[in-house]
C-alpha cells in the first residue's frame, strides 16, 4: 500500500474541520483523511477478508464510499467510527460475495515484541503469530467483535454503532468469542 505524505494544512486539524472542508470541496482534506485512516482501515479489512489484496480493494472502495456519502456523515459520532463501520460493511459483502470464510493465508500485520531478550521475543512474536492465525479461523462475526474491542480498542457503544447492534449484544457476542478463543488457545497455558 502506498504511503501518502500529509497535504500541506492538515497535519493539526481534527476530523471535524478536515470533514467540512471535504464539504466544500477541499481535495487536500480528503488526502489528509486518506493518509489519516488508510493504515487502520486496511487493517481492519485485512483482518475480515483475510488477504492483501482485497484489503486494499476494500480500503480503496472505502474511501470512495467516503467521498460520495460525506455529506451523510453525522457529526454526533466519531468520524473514526462511521468510516469504520463502512469498513467493516464492505468487508463483509466481499466475504459474502466470494462465498467463502477462511482463516489467513499466514500473512500478518502484528508488529513484533519489544522485548529485549531474543528467546523472549521469539517467543513472544510465536505466540502472537498463533494468537493470531486462531483468530483469523474463527467465525467472521467473532473476529469482527474481538478485533474492534482488542485490537481497534473501540468503546462498546462504539462497536454497537459500527455493527448495527445494540450495546448489550455487543458485551455478549463478545462475551462468547472470547470463550470460544480461550478454548482454541487452551494449550498455549502454562501448565
């Protein structure tokens, strides 16, 4: 994916301005909202459809998605949160649309350990690459769940509005994925 240097004017501005200006028809706060949201887009994508490839198409689509509906945002929400939910949206149609849920291919976006000590950091990174691969071979609906509470770090009303569900909903399917989870990892515990 290409990285995108900030547009002069945008590096300070919060979401808000950088959407009013997009309003109007600022080319510069749109890039800003690119450079911005593209990493933590792909990611989430990648993390649903499970490849490289369509994680970029989706991000691509989302930001198209983003320049047509702009003025559909609604400001009582955190921009983060409508443009994710567009992420998550168009993820889950592509997954529909090619009939499959499969786990990654092995390809991950886990940054390494920072330990100092190698053995632990190859352990560490090994236990993440695991953590990660079970992740990626459950349901997408408890992927979805456990990526935006854990990895994203969205609040519970947050999810409810990306998901389309209430609050209470997302505190049990989130309840349960990480049971599920627990289970798939059960011989990763010290014995």
């Amino acid at each position: 994916m290409r990285q995108l240097f900030p547009p002069p004017g945008v590096i300070g501005d919060d979401d808000q301005a950088l959407v009013l200006r997009c309003r109007q028809g600022d080319r510069a706060a749109f890039a800003g909202l690119v450079m911005r949201y593209q990493r933590p887009l792909y990611n989430a994508a990648f993390r649903i459809v499970g490849n490289s490839d369509d994680a970029a198409d989706v991000t691509q689509s989302v930001f198209l998605k983003v320049a047509v509906q702009i003025d559909e945002y609604d400001p009582q929400y955190k921009f983060f949160s409508w443009i994710y939910r567009i992420a998550v949206n168009e993820s889950l149609n592509l997954v529909r649309r090619s009939g499959r849920e499969e786990p990654l291919d092995g390809r991950d976006e886990l940054p390494g350990p920072e330990a100092e000590d190698p053995e632990a950091r190859a352990s560490e990174a090994q236990a993440a690459r695991r953590i990660e691969r079970t992740l990626m071979g459950m349901s997408t609906e408890d992927r979805m769940v456990l990526t935006l509470r854990h990895f994203s770090e969205f609040s519970y009303r947050e999810i409810g509005f990306i998901l389309g569900i209430e609050e209470k909903t997302v505190k049990s399917r989130l309840f349960e994925a990480r049971q599920r989870l627990r289970l798939l990892l059960d011989d990763m515990r010290p014995g």
